[in-house]
C-alpha cells in the first residue's frame, strides 16, 4: 500500500477517535475534510495539526496529492 494512504488512513482514525470523544461515531474510512458538517471537518483537522506536529508531515498536502491521482 502507498505509504501516503496509510497516512491518511492514520489521519482518519485519529480523528474518528477525537469525533468518539465527543460523542459521535462515523463510518470507516469517513472522508472528513469532504464533510459539510463543521464539526466533522474540524475532528479532521485537529488530527491533521496532531499528526503534522508529531510527525512533521502535511496530512492534508498528501490528501489533495491523492485526490489528483484518484487514489482516494
């Protein structure tokens, strides 16, 4: 698997875990950055600023990389 998904994919369920801390549960693989809700973008968000400043990536540079190339 690319090595980029599996980040995402990391991305995803990190902020699946801070969305559960709230209350709510979503589906697996749940696009958040695509949500309409403000809430959901903002779990998705806070796992991309949690993920970049632990492990110096850009989560959501990888995204719209992926989404170029039809991989998400």
């Amino acid at each position: 698997m690319d090595r980029r998904v599996e980040i995402v994919n990391q991305a995803i369920k990190l902020a699946n875990r801070f969305y559960q801390q709230h209350g709510y549960v979503s589906r697996e693989g749940f696009k958040f950055w695509l949500s309409p809700h403000p809430q959901e973008r903002l779990m998705f968000e806070m796992a991309c600023a949690a993920f970049d400043f632990l492990k110096g990536t850009e989560v959501m540079d990888i995204v719209n990389e992926l989404e170029e190339e039809g991989l998400l």
